[in-house]
C-alpha cells in the first residue's frame, strides 16, 4: 500500500472517532505525558488500535493519540513517540506527524528530554529550540519524494517557526519561567554520547542534544507546518559533570518540571 493511501487510512479512522478539528498538534516527550490531564479530552485512542499506527517500545511513553481542546483550542495530542533507535524506519517515526497534519493541523509543537551542555544550564531548565544540526546519519525525506506531501527539497531556513519562538519566549518571561534559547543536536542513540561528542557539539554551536524531534521536524518542514519545539533539559550531557546518566534520572527530572511545563504549554497553545 503506498503512503499517501495508508496516511488517508489512518485519518479517516481517526475523524470518524471524532468532532475535533484540531489546527494545533502537539507531541509529548519522555515524562511530559500528563498535559493531557489540563485539556477537555474527548477521544483518547491507543497506538495499537490506529491504523498504520506502531507502539512505542520505551518506559515512559505510553503510545496514545489523544483529541481535545484547551480554551477552544481544538488540539490532536500524541503521549508517545517512536523513535529511530526503536529500530523504525525513518518513515515510520514521521507517520504520526503526517497523519496529524492530514488531520488538518497548521502547527506542531514538538516537546523532548535532552541533555544540556549550553553556559549555565542546568537540569530541570527549559530550552526553546531555534534551530537544530541533524547528528542522525540520515533523512526521513530520503527516496523518491512525494510531491503530495511537499516539495523536493524544502526550505529549512525557519525549521522553527520565528513567530512562535518569540510567542515562546513570551509566556516563558510572562511566567517567570528561566529559560534558554537554542541549537538542538539530534542524534540516533540509543547510547548517550560520549564526553569527545558532547565536547564536539558545543564547538558546533549546540546546547542541547536529544533522540529525537529532528524526523518530525523535517517531515513537518516538508508538510508546510510552523513548527516550535521545547527541550526540557532532564540532566547535564555526558562530560559534563562526573556523573553517569541513566534513563531514570532523566525521567524522574521531567516529572519534576512537569508541572511548570504544562502550564507553559497550556499558555502557549492559546497563544498560537
Ligand atoms: N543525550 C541524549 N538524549 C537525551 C539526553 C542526553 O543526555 N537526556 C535526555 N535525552
């Protein structure tokens, strides 16, 4: 079955569950899955009952499609994402944005976990990503193109919308929310990295890396979205400090600001 057929499967299944008319489209990272619980939900599906939908593998995401609204704001939610470490092809991780966007999404705001290296972060900050180097080896946009879903080869010179960084940066201040601002390196895992690429990335003008958020971001790019994205900085990355990382650390420190997060993001949806 081609793309294009199986994209028009999965949202047709999806309307046919509900009067939701999402323009906005988010995406929870690892920890941050309890927004949910701030929207009026109307339908929450699982990945597993959504065709052409794959579940994710990871301890902390809990793999649902969740339609609702915030304030009137007619909202697709996705708890949950694949990743390419999962050992998906690239074209699976980027199928749930592109179903979003055939749902009739104008916006997606991308959320992730990442590691920090960026002067004076900390774990538990926030970062609004303004641009991003893709560290992953390849391309979800690689093979034959398919003109339905966008161009050739798409303009990535705004991957983050302008407009919704300075609107992001807005509720941060409005809220007396410390953040930080910038360059988001994404790479495949699933190690973390090793202190010489931590030590490399700065030097590539990062602050921030992460496993995921590239794929979408491009696909979205291709789809002709305006896409924001936040990292929440869950521990400082490898070399940093002494310490070792681990899964759990990271996790309990989303926990942590998840709270604080949720009220950005709520804020932040009205506001787009
Ligand atoms: N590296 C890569 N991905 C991550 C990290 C990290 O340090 N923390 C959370 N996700």
């Amino acid at each position: 079955m081609n793309l294009i057929t199986k994209i028009t499967e999965t949202a047709s299944f999806i309307k046919s569950k509900s009067k939701i008319k999402p323009r906005v489209g988010i995406i929870l990272g690892s920890g941050l899955g309890h927004f949910v619980q701030h929207m009026n939900v109307e339908t929450r599906i699982p990945f597993n009952e959504i065709p052409h939908f794959i579940p994710p593998t990871v301890d902390g995401h809990s793999g649902h499609l969740i339609l609702g609204s915030i304030d009137n704001v007619d909202l697709v939610v996705l708890q949950g994402r694949l990743h390419y470490y999962e050992g998906h092809s690239m074209e699976v991780v980027v199928f749930p944005t592109r179903a979003m966007a055939a749902l009739g999404i104008e916006i997606l705001i991308v959320t992730n976990s990442a590691g920090g290296y960026g002067d004076g972060m900390k774990a538990g900050d926030f970062m609004v990503i303004e641009d991003h180097i893709n560290m992953m080896g390849t391309n979800p946009l690689m093979g034959p193109n398919i003109k339905e879903l966008g161009p050739r080869f798409p303009d990535m010179t705004q991957a983050y919308d302008r407009e919704l960084i300075e609107t992001a940066e807005r509720i941060f201040r409005s809220q007396k929310t410390f953040f930080h601002k910038g360059v988001y390196v994404g790479v495949t895992g699933p190690t973390y990295e090793t202190p010489a690429e931590i030590r490399m990335f700065m030097q590539l003008g990062g602050k921030a890396v992460g496993m995921s958020t590239v794929p979408e971001v491009i696909a979205a790019n291709h789809l002709g979205l305006r896409v924001a994205a936040i990292s929440c900085i869950t521990n400082l990355a490898a070399g940093i400090t002494d310490n070792k990382l681990n899964h759990e650390e990271v996790t309990e420190v989303a926990k942590k600001v998840e709270q604080q997060f949720c009220s950005f993001l709520k804020l932040f949806v009205t506001k787009v």
